[in-house]
C-alpha cells in the first residue's frame, strides 16, 4: 500500500501592514469636523437641554427653582399669551412679503441689468449692516415721529385713513402703530432677502431667455416661465432667512411699537428680565421654535422645493 504525500501548502499571503499615514488621513475629516461640533454642542445643544429643563421647573427665585415636570406650562403660557404668537406671525409674515414685493425687483436689476454697478449696488445692499441693529431702528423712529415729513405726506395722500381703517395706524400718526413695526421689520431684513435672490437669479444662463425671445415669448412670459421657476431656491431661501429672525424679533416691535403691538419675542424677552419667570419664558421659547419649525416646513412641502433649499 503505497502513501501518497500530500502536496505542500502555500503559506497565506501576509497582510499588508496598515500604515499609520492612511489611518491619519482617514481620521483627517473628523478632526476637522471636530470644532464645529464642539462649538454646536457648547453653544446650541447645551443651552437647549437647559432650556427644556428649565419649563418643566416650578418655584420662585426667592426659593429657588427645582425640576418638577410641570408640563402644564406649556399650556398656560400657550393659552395665554397666544394674541402675541399670532401677532407676531401676522407681523413677519407681512414683512416677509414686502420684503419678496420689494427686493425681487432689486434683485433682478442687480443680476441682469446693473453691469458696471453691480458691485456698487450690492454693497449699497449690505451698507445697513455697517451700523447697529439698534441704531438703524432708532432712526426709523425718529423718520415716522408724529409731525415728521412722512406723517405729513401720507396725510396729504389720504393714506393714514385708509390704513386707520384696516386697523393699521391711529388716526393721523405712525408711530406706535403695527404700520410702523412692520415698516421697521421690512427695512431691517430686506437685505436677507435680496442677497439670496440675487444669487439664484445670477446663476440663470442668460441664453435661455434668448432661447424663449427666439419662441416669440413675451417678456412677461419668460418671466413667468423660466426666470420665476428657476430663481426658487433663492425665494425660499429669502423668505426663510426673512421670517425666522423677524417671527423672535423685539427690538422693532419695543421701539417702534406699543403695548398693543407686543410680539412673543417682547413677552419672551419681560418673563426673563422683569418678571423673572424663567419656565414661563423657556416654554414661550419652545413653543415659538415649534411655531416656526412646523410653519417653515409646511411652507417648504407646498413650495415644493425640498430638493432645492
């Protein structure tokens, strides 16, 4: 009986050595992603988790304040304080407008017809930025003071009238008024409209209104057509940069205003600095950043632009 030998294994190949160069060099996004975390952690998600348990806290700053998961809260500040919610989204959701009405056509100068001006025009655009949030509204209460030019000529064109009748002013003035918040929340945000606007109409090859001027399309239609529907992402991006800050803002609203054109974030700003109520506040907070969230995203779905923003 003879044995046959069995024929000889090749060894298995070795594996290559992992080089501590490639490991760096896969670890290289992180460390780089590494201080925008810590700064979203430090400065976003930390003052948010304090935040939420703040509004669930009972007691008074004489005893202190202790967490009790007093989640009715949210309802008494809700059903109270709810005038100055809707106040204050009917405020920003006509500043918002005004500011789509008014900066669209600016917009559109700039991008198509400025050509040598429009590095002037854009930074005549951002100029406000230049000066104080503050200073800028100031003024405007100094522009719209009873006895001013404005009052003046919007009397003289009957103006005042028809917006006493739609409840907009009182009488022959503006000032105090919602007329004259919505007109300061118009001005100061503007800029976060137009800048927007003018980058995705800037990016619209101008070969394809040729191409619609070449289809015998009117101007209006290839308005309608190609420039409207193409310029989308950026009257999202306008309109979400416009509403968002001007829905939280106070400074118009306490400068402009009166006790009767308080907006939530006036509410938000007396329960943490005067009152002194901290989980009336902090639920007031939370119920705005859900306000808005559950508006900005219904408006998203029905413009349709959720691949686009």
């Amino acid at each position: 009986m003879t044995v046959t030998e069995a024929p000889p294994t090749s060894p298995a190949p070795a594996r290559p050595p992992v080089h501590r160069t490639s490991v760096r060099r896969r670890l290289v996004p992180y460390w780089l992603l590494l201080p925008g975390v810590l700064w979203l952690v430090v400065f976003f998600v930390l003052p948010l988790v304090y935040q939420a348990s703040t509004s669930v806290q009972t007691g008074s700053l004489e005893q202190g304040f202790e967490v009790t998961w007093h989640f009715a809260t949210y309802w008494d500040a809700l059903t109270e304080y709810y005038p100055q919610f809707l106040r204050s989204l009917l405020y920003a959701g006509t500043a918002t407008a005004l500011c789509l009405l008014l900066g669209y056509p600016l917009a559109y100068l700039i991008a198509f017809k400025a050509g040598r001006w429009r590095n002037l025009l854009l930074v005549l655009v951002i100029a406000p930025f230049f000066t104080s949030f503050l200073i800028r509204t100031l003024a405007w209460k100094t522009i719209l003071a009873d006895g001013g030019p404005v009052v003046e000529v919007l009397n003289t064109v009957g103006v005042l009238d028809v917006t006493s009748w739609l409840g907009m002013t009182a009488g022959d003035r503006v000032l105090a008024t919602p007329l004259a918040v919505v007109t300061g929340l118009t001005y100061n945000f503007l800029p976060f409209m137009i800048l927007p606007l003018y980058t995705s109409l800037e990016r619209i090859d101008p070969r394809l209104h040729e191409a619609a001027g070449d289809l015998y399309a009117k101007p209006s239609t290839t308005f309608r057509k190609v420039t409207f529907p193409l310029s989308m992402p950026g009257v999202v991006s306008g309109t979400l940069l416009t509403f968002i800050p001007a829905s939280g803002d106070y400074v118009n609203a306490q400068l402009l205003g009166s006790t009767d054109t308080r907006m939530i974030g006036n509410v938000i700003q007396s329960q943490f600095l005067r009152v002194l109520d901290y989980p009336t506040a902090a639920a007031l907070s939370f119920i705005l950043m859900a306000v808005v969230l559950i508006t900005v995203t219904v408006y998203i779905r029905r413009a349709g632009t959720e691949d686009l923003v």
